[in-house]
C-alpha cells in the first residue's frame, strides 16, 4: 500500500496492530497504559472548571483548576463590559477602558454586590 492509496480505516488497522504487537515497557514511552488494545485517556474533561475541579483529583489536573479568583472590578467588567458594547456599539477594549472610568466614580456602597460576589469566588477557588 502507497499512501496516497491508504483509507482510514486501513490506516488505523496498521496502527492498531503495531500498538498490540508492541511490548507494555514500548507503549509507556506515549504517556498510555494499554487495556485489551485500547489506550485510556489521561485526563478526563468537563464543560466547566468548575465541575473538572469537584470531579477529579490529582496533579494531572492542576492545570485544569482556576488560575486566579475573580476580583469586584473583574466581577463588574464580566457585567458591564457587555452591555456597554452593545449599547454604545465600541470594541471591548474600549468598553474596558469606559469601565474603568465608571469603576473609579462609583460609591463603595455601589461596589458592594460585586465585592460580595468577589468574596464568593473566593471561598469558590478555596475549595
């Protein structure tokens, strides 16, 4: 067989049967342990961050955890930051800049809900 004359299905054949004709010491060197021919996945993924850090342990799944939690100005940008461009019909960047000059005007009493909400995602992130 050429390649230019190769299916997919003969492909994965020829694949198939090089990784069963393999020894278990040669298929480590891929990162996979092999069940009945079949290579299991390392890492299992969600639809959110989330669910991933409550449905997995391990350092494998490190990197898949949260970087940083939200802060009350990040909080307020995730809600304004839209709204203003769909209003005003400007970029992002544009409306990041816009509510910084809101963030900076507005009363600390104003600020409370998204100081709570950052407070919420920070007990979220400790989990």
């Amino acid at each position: 067989m050429t390649q230019a004359n190769i299916t997919r299905e003969q492909a994965e054949a020829v694949a198939r049967n090089k990784w069963n004709e393999m020894a278990e010491s040669e298929r480590d060197a891929y990162g996979n342990s092999s069940i009945n021919g079949s290579a299991q996945p390392v890492v299992k993924y969600a639809k959110t961050s989330q669910k991933v850090v409550e449905e997995t342990k391990g350092p494998q799944y490190e990197a898949i955890k949260p970087k940083k939690v939200k802060t009350a100005w990040m909080c307020f940008v995730n809600q304004r930051a839209p709204e203003i461009v769909k209003e005003q019909e400007i970029t992002y960047s544009e409306a990041f800049k816009k509510c910084g000059e809101i963030w900076k005007t507005i009363s600390d009493e104003d600020k409370q809900p998204f100081l709570k909400e950052a407070t919420e995602d920070q007990d979220r992130f400790n989990k």
